[in-house]
C-alpha cells in the first residue's frame, strides 16, 4: 500500500507528539517574556506577557522577564525602563528578571560567557561548524537564487571543509561564524493551541547561524540555551515564531536536552482583518496610557479579542480582575484565528474600570486627582470648584456618558469648570421670576428639574424650546450638550442659582 507523503508526516507527528508527551513532567511552570529593547511596547508584546503571566499565575508558577538584546545595532535607549514601566502599569510584574532571580544574569548582552561555554559543546560533538564564507558570496548565493527562481539559503559549503582547512583559515585570521548542522528529517511537536505541527525545516534553510562573527549569538541559539538554563517549561510566544520552532528543536537535540512545550499566539489584526502596523496610532501601550485608559480595561480588551477565556453569548462585556482572569483562563481556549481588535469594546472596558476605581475607596481617590490636575493644566486661568466632592460628584456622574476622563476636558464640558461667557437675550424679569422659584423647589434631581421648567414654561407664557435654549446658555454657555435638567442637577442648586444670577448682575 503506497502511503502519501503528508499521511506519513501525519503518522510521524503523532507518534513523536505522543512520545513529547511521555518525556514532560514539571513540577513548576516557568514561563518567560523575552522583548528586544528596540523601542516601545505595543499590543502584540503586551497580549503575548499577559498571556504568559496569567498561564503563571493559574498554575502557580513562575513569570520571567527576559531582555534579548544581542542584535545591539537595533537597541534603543531608554526601551528596557519604558517596557518594565509599561507592564507594571498594565499590573504585569514579574517574579524574575533583570536585578531579582537566580537564573541571571537575565540580560542576553549580560550572558555572552554562558554562550561561548555553550557553543564548544555544539563544535565538539559535530552538531555545529565554523563557517568562512564572506558577505559577499553570501549575497552571490542569494541574488543566484533568485534569479533561478530557487529559495535563497546557504549552500552549506563550509560544513565539508577539512580540519587542515580550518586550520589555515584559523591561522590567517580570517573571520567566521559558527553554524548549526541541520538535518533532513521532519521536526514535529504539539502546538498547544494550534495542535500538531510536521515541518522540515531544511527544505527551505541552509544551515543557520548560531554565533556571529562578532561573538554574540543569533536570537535561536540564545533562545535556546536560555530557556534550558532557566528552566522554561512552556514557551508561549507571537504565532510568527511558530516557523522556528522545529529548527530550536533540532537544536535542543544537538545539545541532549529536553525542549518546552511550545504554545504560538495568533496575530493581532485591525477589526477588519487588515494587520497591525506598528506605524499606525494607537498599537503602543505608551499611546492608550497618554489617552486615559486604564489599565484593566486595555488588559480585559485584548482578552476580548484574543480567546482564553470563556464568553457567554448575549450577556455583555463583563470587566475581569487579574485576579478572575487568573482563575478563568484556558490555554485551550485560546483560538487559532487571529484577533480581531472592536475598538468599541475598548471604550466600553474603560467606561466599566471608571466605575470600578469610584467603587474602591483606595482607587476612587486615583481619579479624582487625576481629574483635578487635567482641570488645573486645561483652565489655568479660571478659578473652578476642584473640591473632592464636586469631582468625584462629576466622575459619578459621567461614568453613563463619557469612557474616559479626559473626555471632561472637551469644550462639550466645559461648564463644569468655568462659568460661561456668553451673553444671553432673556427677560430679567423672567430670569429673577425663575430664580425665585427655583429657591423654593426642594427635589434638584433631573427628573423633578425637567416638570418644573416644563411648568413654569407653560404658566409664564413662554415657549419650552426656547426657555431651554436661553437657561442652556446661561448654565453653560453652549449651543449644545447635555440636556438642561441634567446639567442644573451635576451643577447643583447653588451653582446653578450664581450662574442664572451671575447674568443678574
């Protein structure tokens, strides 16, 4: 019976999978973050620590940040304190990384001695080689290749080259690098959430390069050695990685040693399906932060958009803790598809964290001075009521109309800072008849506020609509906006009484 060559690769991945299986027992989890400090940190880097945090957290394990910055060319300065401070505020800390642990150092450019310790073991048992080729027939290599329509990949030329070649080449001084030795048999592991993965990596490789002629090591051979040597048990990382995967493993055989369990997140995409860019707004963690979301509403919305957890259908945007995220998250809920990001889900997380921090004592104190202080750099010149009380009277308020605070400061707002400017055409007499009344009225909530007008409209001879329009502008000085009960309730009667006199005067 012939068997085609992907029912083989099937078989093959299933017996090898099985066999994984068998090979893995922790008795604690350790997942890892590894970033590069090439700039700020953004959506994907963010789902993908969350994601390893929480699977952390619900298995009682351990969480480590890990910096991967060996390509130096690339680094940028300030990246790592920016990154560190970003996951802080999302509530994302670590239980080891650089300055606590004792797997360090946890900085890759800290590790180059553990990396050349480790190379010679690749050269001395022939799993690795050194290689002399130049740029320049590298390039050759590449521009041949496609010319012929052939996938660019190094011709493996300097894995045959004899001890007495090597020799010479040493003593010329001419530089090298040090490649692994790959071989052609298919790799195949258990994606945890993508399932069975068969690939042979070789088929579209020449051998890769582990350590570069300058001495620090390619992001794979790193990779490798430092989640064996801080005992990573599960590897959950961005799905783009996945292509690599059977190339680490290759190299975890190289070296004897049992690999992780590998878990390859989807993409992130707009709610269109298009991919995220890194040019566009609103992909950093630094932009949502300058524009008010608060954390446990941009960590709820990525949940939202990224599987793990279970949603009942119908029953509305429910905004977790870290604390129930922990307990309700499932790696083998975690699609495979990738993440459609609904930015309205997001404003409504936040509308809901708003409500939660005015709920905390210990939180509700956060905003109100939070608030105050956009209040003071937006209306430096006007004396406004900043008492505790009046603001966290707004914030309670506002919770059913804006998602974030900043909203507040927009001129649709601004009476609730300033007294208007504007000139208002309205007969005095009406206006001092009015005030009267509304000192005698004892309920100054929306509802009693909306029959009393409508009544004193009626029994003045004076058209609703426009009553409002006039006490709209002498309330707020605005055309339009919130409705005029509404308003005079947030003012209060005190406030609400100076204004309508204020135009008194």
């Amino acid at each position: 019976m012939i068997i085609n060559r992907s029912f083989r690769l099937t078989l093959f991945s299933l017996f090898k999978i099985n066999q994984l299986r068998k090979t893995h027992t922790f008795e604690t989890v350790r997942v890892r973050f590894a970033p590069s400090p090439t700039g700020y940190l953004h959506l994907g880097g963010l789902r993908t620590a969350l994601y390893n945090y929480l699977f952390a957290k619900s298995h009682n394990g351990a969480f480590i940040l890990r910096i991967e910055d060996t390509d130096q060319t690339r680094k940028v300065e300030g990246a790592l304190e920016a990154l560190v401070s970003d996951l802080e505020w999302a509530g994302i800390v670590c239980n080891e990384g650089p300055g606590t642990g004792t797997y360090g150092p946890y900085v890759q450019s800290e590790r180059l001695n553990i990396y050349q310790e480790h190379i010679k073991l690749l050269l001395e048992n022939g799993s690795a080689y050194k290689c002399f080729c130049t740029e320049r027939r590298l390039n050759i290599l590449r521009r041949d290749a496609i010319r012929s329509q052939r996938i660019p990949k190094y011709d493996n030329r300097c894995r045959n080259l004899s001890h007495t070649e090597i020799s010479e080449k040493m003593k010329a001084g001419t530089p090298y690098c040090i490649r692994f030795k790959l071989t052609s048999d298919c790799q195949s592991f258990e994606d945890l959430i993508y399932g069975g993965i068969a690939y042979d990596v070789s088929l579209n490789e020449g051998d890769p390069v582990l350590m570069k002629s300058d001495g620090f090591p390619t992001y794979h051979f790193a990779n490798v050695v430092d989640d064996h040597m801080m005992k990573i048990t599960h590897v959950l990382r961005g799905v783009e990685w996945q292509i690599s995967t059977t190339k680490h493993l290759l190299i975890y055989r190289g070296f004897g040693w049992t690999p992780p369990l590998f878990g390859h997140l989807p993409l992130i995409v707009n709610s269109d399906g298009t991919k995220l860019s890194k040019r566009q707004s609103d992909v950093k963690v630094e932009d949502y932060r300058n524009k008010g979301i608060l954390p446990l509403a941009l960590v709820n919305y990525i949940t939202l958009s990224g599987g793990g957890f279970d949603h009942v259908s119908g029953a509305g945007i429910r905004l977790r803790t870290m604390d129930e995220l922990t307990q309700e998250f499932k790696i083998d809920k975690i699609s495979s598809h990738p993440s459609r990001l609904n930015p309205d889900l997001l404003e409504e997380c936040n509308r809901l964290d708003m409500k939660r921090y005015l709920k905390q004592p210990n939180l509700s104190g956060q905003l109100v001075d939070k608030l105050k202080q956009l209040v003071k750099k937006t209306y430096p010149d006007h004396q406004t009521d900043l008492s505790e009380e009046n603001i966290a009277s707004v914030l309670t308020w506002a919770t059913s109309r804006v998602t974030r605070i900043e909203d507040l400061l927009t001129p649709k707002y601004g009476f609730l800072w300033i007294l208007p400017s504007s000139s208002v055409d309205m007969d005095e007499a009406l206006l001092r008849k009015l005030v009267d009344e509304l000192v005698k009225i004892r309920s100054f909530d929306e509802d009693s506020l909306k029959g009393f007008l409508k009544a004193f409209a009626e029994d003045n001879g004076v058209k609703f609509p426009l009553l409002m329009k006039s006490l709209r502008a002498v309330l707020s000085g605005l055309k339009e906006g919130p409705g005029v009960a509404e308003m005079m309730e947030l003012l209060g009667k005190d406030r609400s009484l100076e204004r309508i006199k204020a135009v008194l005067r």
